[in-house]
C-alpha cells in the first residue's frame, strides 16, 4: 500500500474523527437518536493514522 494522505489531511481527519466520536458518545447534540452514526469517526482516524485512504487509492487520487 502506498502512502495518499498528506500531513494537513492527516490532522484534518484526525480532528473531523474526534469530533465524530464526540458526537457519538453525546457530547455533541446529546439524545437526537442519531449518535450512533457518529461512530464513522473511527474511519478517519485509522486513514489517518495508517496514511492510505482506500478511496483516494480508487479515484487516483493523493495529497502527499
């Protein structure tokens, strides 16, 4: 796997993530029954992490 993800995107998922996350566990609009979608989050903090995203790898895209 080669690497896709620039360090500015790399935060960037980092942060949207973590505020994902937030959201899931009701810290963000607590009790709208639509928490558990913010578990997402989990995916851009492993791109992040990892440094490939499977969907840049699909459209040719990087941002390294």
């Amino acid at each position: 796997m080669t690497l896709n993800v620039g360090m500015v995107d790399r935060i960037a998922r980092i942060v949207i993530g973590i505020v994902l996350i937030a959201f899931a566990l009701g810290y963000v609009a607590p009790g709208t029954g639509w928490n558990w979608l913010g578990w997402i989050g989990v995916l851009p903090i492993i791109t992040a992490l990892v440094g490939t995203c499977p969907a840049y790898s699909l459209f040719g895209l990087s941002t390294r």
